[in-house]
C-alpha cells in the first residue's frame, strides 16, 4: 500500500473505556481544554504540569508536545530538552496498576520509566513522575471517610482493584510528591456505587477539584459531568463554592456528552472549566450543541439558580425587572381543593368536578380546602 493510502491512528483515539466512570478522554478534547491556558505557558521552562488522575496519559502527552515546540529555542538539543521536561516539568498519579503502565507507556514510550525504550534518559526508577500507590480506604461506620465508598462494596483483596484514589484518600496531597504546580488538569472518575438500591451511584469528581484547589495551583481546569449546575445527590454545597468562586474564568459546557466522548451517555451533559488563582472576574459561559456555540459573560451566582444557557438570561432579567406576581405564587399545591385523583362525581352536587373521566356534579359541602378558589377561574 502507498503511503498517500495508508492510515496511522492515534492508538489514545482508538481506546474502549474501562467503565462508564472511568472514560478516556480523546486527544482532540485534550487540546480543546489545554488552549484553555495562556500560550505563553508552553515557552517556561520551570512551568510544572500535575494530572492526579491519569488513564492513558493523554494529558500529560499532549502537554509533552506543546512543550517540546515552546523549549525549542531555550533547549535546542532535542535529548537534552526531552530529558528536562519529563524530569523536571510533567507529573501524573494514575487511578489503577494497569492505568499506570498505559499512562507511562504513552508519555515515556515504555511501561517503565527507566526501561531501555523510555525516551527519558534521567529516571533511575520503574515509575518517573507517574505514580500508583495502592491505597485502602478509610472505613468510618461502614463508609470510608475520604470518598463516601461502602464498605460493603469495596473492602476487596488483593486482586481487585479498590477505587481508592490515591489524590483524594489523603488530607495533604502537597505531601505526594512534595512540591507545588503551576497547572492542575485532568478527566477525574465520575462516581462510585454507593451502596444503594439498584445501580445507585454516588459522585466523586467533585472531590478531585477540592484536592486540586487545596494545593494552589496558578491554572486548574478539569473536564466533569454537568450534574453540579443543578445540584443533585451530593453536590449542592459544590454547586454553591463553585457558583460563588469568581476565579472560574471559563466554562464550556456540552450538553450531549457523546459530543465529547463518542458512544457514551451522561446524564445532564459535560463541561470543562478553567480556574485561575490569581484573576477574578465575570466567567465567559460556552453553551456547544450540536457543533454550534452560544456564549456569555456573566456572573454564575446572578441567580439563585444557575441559568445554564447564556441566551436565556436576558429574557429573564427582563421578567424579573417588572416585579410582577411569579408562577411559583400562583400555581396551586398537590390536592388543592384536598380531593384525591380517583374522586368521582356525586349524583347530585352544586358545583362540577371534573375529574379523569370526564366530569359531573359534586357537593360543595364536602369540599374542605381551595374553597376560596371554587368560584374563581382555573387552569388545568
């Protein structure tokens, strides 16, 4: 076959997600989220990458590359340059063993750091900068104590994985790798069983941004489910830091997740989001569907609850501004005139109740509440 016929995919874009909580991210989103962070960026040397939940090591690849074109000048000698950056600038903690080898075999070119095919001359170790430590939960009263995990679904043996994310089961994540980093980004997993009836989950994702946060990093963007604009199980006090948190520059949401990862389904959608410590200010909103995008700059707590799309604020700014009587104030209670959906009709009666079936005469004596209302007029 020639080579204007032949076909070399990316090996990361051909990947099956481990499960509908841990799902890889493909290269092109990568980009779409690391063009998040200013250009200037990929030019300094001394500039530190962390991703605390690595699964193919996409992120970290792809910050490979960029850096790789920005050093040129600083570093010409390309070995010496490959050396620098993935000693000195690139860091990844990987959420299982077998993530760990893919992550390491992607960055480095070998499943260990210092192999004899690593492109990285300077590692005397198996895993360089990408860890996995196995870690146990912590059990307090049948939960662990870090992620919520039951005990009675993930105290496991040694065969099986726990779950147990190193990032998140610590109250000092600094002490991992002992230093500070200028840009935290990643895909964390989404949630765990929890126990509960059915195929009940609760989210975990929510726990990677407050780690991220607690070691300051000067840029944090990660890409996450939808779910925490409206709150949902466990996340309406995340919803409040984040709509009150003013350092959030960017969001880009898509409201159909296969948008992003072809074949999978999340409920609520997906969005990326971009964290900058030291700006604050008004946060640019990216509605995508469908491949077009609507965007606005607002503040995320204008209202009590977050208006998801930028073209709907206006409409409502402009209801709110005539202060007029809300449908909240007006729509009636369950049962508002305290009659159960299978009450029929009487023989006979003074007033007309119209109920599944149809409708016919009923006592109003024997109506006990709404009685205000008989007389008025409805809507149904």
């Amino acid at each position: 076959m020639s080579n204007s016929n032949s076909y070399n995919p990316d090996v990361l874009t051909c990947l099956a997600n481990l499960s509908s909580d841990e799902i890889f991210t493909p290269p092109q989103m990568v980009n779409d989220i690391l063009d998040l962070l200013p250009q200037e960026i990929w030019s300094d040397k001394n500039a530190t990458f962390l991703d605390p939940m690595s699964k193919s090591g996409v992120f970290l690849r792809e910050i490979a590359k960029r850096l790789m074109a920005g050093l040129e000048n600083t570093i010409p000698d390309k070995q010496d340059r490959i050396n620098h950056i993935f000693k000195n600038q690139l860091y990844g903690i990987a959420i299982t063993e077998l993530t760990s080898l893919l992550s390491r075999r992607s960055v480095y070119c070998s499943k260990t750091a210092n192999g004899n095919y690593s492109v990285c001359e300077t590692f005397d170790n198996e895993q360089g900068n990408i860890l996995f430590e196995r870690i146990a939960h912590t059990w307090v009263n049948g939960r662990c104590q870090f992620c919520g995990a039951s005990q009675e679904n993930y105290e496991r043996g040694e065969e099986l994985e726990t779950h147990a994310y190193h990032f998140i089961h610590t109250d000092q994540p600094e002490e991992i790798f002992e230093m500070k980093f200028d840009v935290i980004v990643g895909n964390p997993p989404y949630q765990l069983s929890d126990g509960g009836f059915g195929r009940s989950a609760s989210p975990i994702y929510q726990n990677f941004v407050h780690q991220a946060k607690k070691l300051n990093p000067r840029f944090l963007t990660m890409i996450i489910p939808s779910r925490w604009f409206a709150g949902g199980k466990g996340l309406n006090d995340f919803r409040k830091e984040m709509l009150n948190d003013d350092r959030i520059r960017k969001i880009v949401d898509f409201e159909d997740a296969s948008e992003c990862f072809p074949g999978v389904d999340i409920a609520g959608g997906i969005c990326y989001f971009l964290w900058e410590r030291d700006s604050s200010g008004l946060c640019e909103v990216v509605n995508m569907h469908n491949g077009a995008e609507a965007v606005s700059t607002r503040a995320l707590n204008e209202f009590k609850t977050f208006i998801r799309h930028g073209n709907a604020v206006p409409i409502i700014r402009k209801v709110l501004a005539k202060k007029e009587k809300r449908m909240h104030e007006q729509v009636s209670s369950y049962k508002p005139f305290g009659l159960r959906t299978f009450v029929k009709p009487q023989k006979t009666g003074d007033v007309t109740l119209r109920w599944q079936k149809g409708e016919g005469p009923y006592n109003r004596k024997e109506i006990t509440a709404g009685v205000g209302m008989i007389d008025k007029w409805k809507v149904i």
